[in-house]
C-alpha cells in the first residue's frame, strides 16, 4: 500500500496531526505510520513498536490518534489501523 491521490499540503497536515499524538505513543514506546488515505477519505495507519501488540491499542487509535487528526484534517472520514491488535 501507498499514500495515493493527495497532495503535500493534505499528507503535511496529516503528518501534523499525527506529530500532536507521537510524543504519547512514543512514551509507551509505539507509533504510528501513514500507510494510505483511500478514495473514500479513510486514513489507513499501520501500528509500529508496542502500539502494534498492545491490547489498548483500538482505544488508542480512536481516542487519541483518531481525534487529534480528524479535528485538524476535516477531509478525512475516519482512521483505521491496518494490524489491530486482537481485544481479549
């Protein structure tokens, strides 16, 4: 998968986003990679580090991650990570 079909304008606000949350996944020793934005303006992110294996991660993603992006990149829908760790 590749970042297709957006400008730099739109990925640089997107990385911006993004970098509001970093330092708390970083803190946990996770983050987070842009892997691509879909024709239907869904953000797919890929987990990386303890993000990728932590049983809180879905709670991560739309509490934290999810928000901070939607709220400074309107255009996008919604956020979903490609490697989920399975609840439970």
């Amino acid at each position: 998968m590749a970042v297709v079909n957006i400008d730099q304008d739109f990925m640089l606000r997107i990385e911006s986003a993004l970098d509001q949350i970093r330092p708390y996944l970083e803190a946990d020793g996770g983050n987070v990679k842009v892997l691509e934005v879909t024709d239907d303006m869904v953000l797919k992110l890929e987990l990386l580090g303890a993000c990728g294996t932590c049983p809180m991660s879905t709670m991560t993603l739309k509490a934290g991650v999810e928000q901070s992006v939607l709220k400074a990149v309107p255009e996008i829908k919604a956020v979903e990570a490609v490697n989920v760790a399975p609840i439970g």
